[in-house]
C-alpha cells in the first residue's frame, strides 16, 4: 500500500511517516519523494499556525497573518489535493485525510481570538463534504482528524510552555492514534445504507472523540 | 432618529432592506458597489433619509471612509450595521475540471468572510456610541457543513467562504456578546437575482422584497435568548452551521 504524507513540518507529522514505514506501506512526501504510479492514501498534514493570530476584533485584523495562515492551510491544500488526486485514482485505497482542530468548530469554539486559523479551517470543513459529494460514489472515504497539540505546529518558548500545561497527549501516541483512525475501516452493518458510518463526514481527536462542526 | 448601514444595496436583498428599513423610519446608509447600477439613485429621489455610500467590503480603505461619512451625518454612532454583500459569480473551481481556479477561492473569502469582519471591526467605534448594538449577516445555508449538497459542476469558493464568515462571527459573538452587542445570522432562501449577464434568475423561488419584509422583524426584534448564535432562515426555521 502507498500512502503520500505532504508535509513534513512537525514532530506529529515525522512521526507518522516513521508508523507507516514501520506498518510497512510505502510513504511519498511531497516535495522531497514524489509517487511514481498510484497512491492509496492521501495524507494532507497542513495544520498550520501563526504565534501573531491573537488578536481581537478591537485590535484590528492583522490580514497580513490571515493570507499566510489561508495560503498554507487552504489554498495549497487544495493545490495538493488537485495535484495528487490523478495517483489516488490509480491506486485502490481511495482514502483522503486531513488535519484539523476542534478549536474551528464553529459550534465548540469559546474563544475570542485566532480568527486566521479558524476561518481558514472552517473554509476547509466546508470543502470536505463537497469533495466526498463528488468522489464517494467511485469509492472514496474520508478521515478528518484533530491531533490535539500545538507543540508540533509551533516551537516558540511561549507555545512550548502553553504545551506543557495543556498538553495531553504526545505527539508518538497523536501519530499512532492518527494512523488507526485513517487505515480502519468505518462501521457498516450488512450493507444497511442507515448503518453505514462512511457517509458520515465527521471528524475526531486524539482521544477518540468525535466533533461538531 | 435610528441609523443602519447595509451593504452590497444596489440591487437584490441589499436594496429591498434598504426599502424595509426606510419605512421604518431609519436612517439608511446603502453600500454601493456596483457604478452602472442607478436604482439606489431612483430610491433616493423620494427618501431624504436615504444616503448612498460608495462601499466595497473588499477593502479597508473603502470601509473607513464610509465610517467617516456615517459619523458626520449621525454624529458619531450607528445602530444596526447588515452584512449583506457577497460575490457569488460563477467560478470554475470544482474537482474533477481541473485546473481549478484557486485565487478565487481566496478572493470569495476576502470579501465573504472577511468583509464581515472588516466591516465590524471598522465600525464599532460608532457602534460603541449606540444603545442598540445590532450587528446582522446574511449567510446562507451552503455554510451548513452537515447539510452540504453540492456536487460536482458547483463552485468551492462561495460555500467555503460562508462557513469561514460564520466562523468570524462566532468569534466576534464570543468577544462582543459580553460586551452588550446582538447577533442576527440570516439564511434568506433562493433568491431570484439579477445575474452577471443581466438576467434575472427566475428559476429561483423567492423575491428579494419579501425576503426582505420577513427579515427585517427577524432583525428589529429584541430576543429572549440572545446568548443563542443561530441561523435563522426566511421561514423562521434554524439551520446547523
Ligand atoms: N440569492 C440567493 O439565492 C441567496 C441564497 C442564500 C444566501 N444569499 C445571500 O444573500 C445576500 C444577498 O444576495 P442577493 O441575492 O441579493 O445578491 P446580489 O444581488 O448579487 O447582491 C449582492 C451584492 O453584493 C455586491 N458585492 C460583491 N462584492 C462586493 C464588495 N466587495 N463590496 C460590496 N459589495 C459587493 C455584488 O456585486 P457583484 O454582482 O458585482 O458581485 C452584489 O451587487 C448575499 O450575502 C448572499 O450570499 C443569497
């Protein structure tokens, strides 16, 4: 099985290549390893975040922050999977996955700041569905995954300190739990279209727990 | 005397809230984007209380000096501001028709989602001034992530951009609720509009006036659970976001 990983930015995003290696799959990275033929899964890691997107509607959007957070979180994501869709077509896996965070559930989310990477994010919860209206019926599946840390998105001392208090899982277990959450299956019961679990577009963390959008 | 702004008012929803609020008695500045577009023009013949704005929420500059003219005509305050401009041409940005057209999924969310927010941030210095406090979007309901149906052939941006407004307005809800202000998030149905070729889209099923008629109650209306952010639609029903 062939599997291609986009970026490699974090310490979560290196260690989920390390699993797929160890579970024996072949890993492309974009970029650096670029598939030949086919791919069966397509790994989107873009997750990305700026130290500076703290501020409030009072102190002014800082827009400069908000095109650098979109273009890497949406614009070249979209790019990616543009890019790489003719190799999943080819392949049989048919599984597209992403990185995200509950703090852009528009529905969860309390706080009063960060409006690059949750807009940017919400823009590429909306997309999700849309891509599986057109791809589900030749057999793709989706997998959208919070990974719950920041300490792999961000290596300021500030950002590492707020890890420290927050953090509650590490970026291995994160990979590990975010490798079984994109090769298992979904539960379906006897082809029962009202007991399938695929058609659901839903996205869960590192603890098992399932999102609101 | 109480003061509005609403953009995007040159035609469809914008211009009929315009009309709406008018009747109301209110002040209305109507945003207008469109220079070959005279109807706020005929509107303001009859209605003193009408000032037509030059209003593109696509840029700072262009917001800024709207706040400027507001605040000379109402000394300094404005009570109800409506988010209602939106591009929403056809684009070919889908999977499947490559190659897709990605800048326009940046250009949607500049002006969909970040004109909202430009627009509060920019006014709430007037908006600070009134006891009313009312800050309304027009969404839609393709920002309803559970409910999506479009398919192949229909366009990525403006769905993806609505979802990124709402965001934007959460965020701001969470910020601003505290602090006095009361949201309105609107799903006006399908509407007919004046396309890009200048048709009308007839094939849609409501007209923008009674939208419109229906929305503006929505919009005057002091809630009992205004700690509540919900997307109301044309038929009062609630929408998931
Ligand atoms: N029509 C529907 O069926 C429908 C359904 C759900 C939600 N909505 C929402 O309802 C609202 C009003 O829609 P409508 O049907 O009345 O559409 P409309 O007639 O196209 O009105 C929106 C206006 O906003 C203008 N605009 C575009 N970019 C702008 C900018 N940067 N600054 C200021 N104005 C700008 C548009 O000009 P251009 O034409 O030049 O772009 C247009 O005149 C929108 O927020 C829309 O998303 C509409």
């Amino acid at each position: 099985m062939a599997v291609l990983i986009t970026k490699q930015n974090t310490i979560f995003d290196k260690e989920l290549k390390s699993i797929f290696e160890r579970e024996g799959y072949t890993v492309f990275i974009a970029g650096e390893n670029e598939p030949t033929g086919y791919i069966d899964m397509y790994i989107d890691t873009s997750n990305y975040r700026s130290d500076k997107d703290t501020f409030l509607i009072r102190d002014g959007l800082d827009e400069k922050i908000i095109r650098e957070v979109y273009e890497e979180n949406v614009l070249n994501s979209m790019r990616l999977l543009e890019n790489y869709l003719p190799y999943l077509e080819k392949g049989t896996g048919k599984r597209i996955c992403f990185l995200t965070s509950h703090e852009a559930s528009i529905n969860e989310t309390t706080h009063d700041n960060g409006y690059a990477y949750k807009m940017s994010k919400a823009a590429m919860h909306n997309l999700y569905p849309m891509v599986m209206n057109i791809l589900a019926d030749d057999g793709y599946t989706i997998r959208i995954y919070d990974p719950l840390l920041s300490n792999g998105h961000n290596t300021n001392e500030q950002t590492k300190k707020q890890c420290k208090i927050n953090n509650i899982v590490c970026d291995k277990l994160s990979a590990e739990g975010a490798f079984n959450y994109f090769v298992r299956k979904r539960g379906t019961e006897h082809d029962d279209p009202l007991r399938n679990d695929e058609n659901r577009i839903v996205f869960r963390d590192a603890l098992g727990r399932e999102h609101t959008w | 005397m109480k003061s509005v702004i609403i953009t995007g008012a040159d035609r469809g929803l914008g211009l009929s809230l315009s009309k709406e609020y008018l009747n109301s008695g209110y002040t209305v500045f109507a945003g207008k984007y469109l220079e070959d577009y005279t109807l706020l023009e005929d509107l303001q013949e009859t209605n003193k209380n009408l000032h037509i704005i030059k209003l593109d929420v696509d840029s700072r500059e262009s917001i800024s000096s709207a706040v400027e003219a507001v605040s000379k005509i109402t000394n300094n305050t404005l009570d109800v501001l409506i988010s209602n401009a939106a591009l929403m041409g056809e684009v070919n940005c889908t999977l499947r028709k490559p190659p897709m057209d990605i800048e326009a999924v940046w250009r949607s969310f500049s002006v969909n989602a970040l004109g909202p927010a430009r627009l509060v941030e920019l006014f709430l210095p007037l908006l600070d001034n009134s006891k009313r406090k009312r800050l309304c979007f027009v969404s839609s309901e393709v920002s309803c992530i559970n409910l999506m149906r479009h398919r192949i052939g229909e366009g990525f941006p403006y769905p993806m951009s609505k979802s990124s407004m709402n965001m934007g307005i959460r965020i701001m809800f969470n910020d601003l609720y505290p602090q006095d202000y009361t949201f309105r998030l609107y799903h006006p149905g399908w509407m007919k509009r004046i396309q890009h070729d200048g048709s009308r889209s007839e094939e849609a099923m409501y007209d923008p006036d009674d939208i419109a008629a229906h929305a503006i109650k929505y919009f005057e209306t002091d809630l009992k659970d205004e700690q509540r952010l919900v997307m109301i639609d044309f038929r009062s029903q609630e929408w998931p976001f």
